[in-house]
C-alpha cells in the first residue's frame, strides 16, 4: 500500500507554489539552505524545471521553505460583499 504523495506530484505543487511567489531561485535557495537543506542552487533549478527529481527530505525541505515564505505573506485583499459595512471617511 502506497502513503502519501508521489514525488511527481509533490515536485508539481511545490513548483506551483513556487511560481506564485515572488521568489528568485537563489532567494528560495537561501531559505531552503537556512532550514538544513543539502542541495546546491542548480539543483533547485532544475528540480523547479523537472529536469530533476530530489531525494524525499530534500523535497520536503523545500516544500517547507516555499511554505514559510508564503505564510509570510500579508494576507491577500479580498473582495466586499454587498450588505459589509464601508469605511468612513
């Protein structure tokens, strides 16, 4: 019985995330590294252009700092709806 999420689909949502942000590769390199990640900056290239598949902590590592980062975030601006009270002013 097979648990969890395969590491195609994991490289395809993480690389989703990803490309949402802002991030450079070497910004996101940097937040990976400063977590414990063991991979250099080319590699997280081309995993990023699934050109390589990294092992599962690796993965994991970086998924977690795409995360960290998007948690960071102030929180998008949402839209009103009709009966919501207006700012005065």
């Amino acid at each position: 019985m097979t648990t969890g999420m395969g590491e195609h689909e994991q490289q395809r949502r993480t690389c989703a995330a990803f490309r949402s942000t802002s991030l450079s590769t070497y910004e996101l390199w940097l937040r990976y590294f400063g977590l414990g990640g063991n991979v250099g900056e080319e590699e997280i290239d081309a995993y990023l252009y699934s050109s390589l598949l990294l092992p599962p902590f690796e993965r994991d590592i970086l998924a977690l700092a795409v995360n960290e980062y998007i948690a960071d975030l102030p929180p998008a601006p949402r839209a009103p709806y009709s009966g919501t009270e207006r700012p005065h002013g």
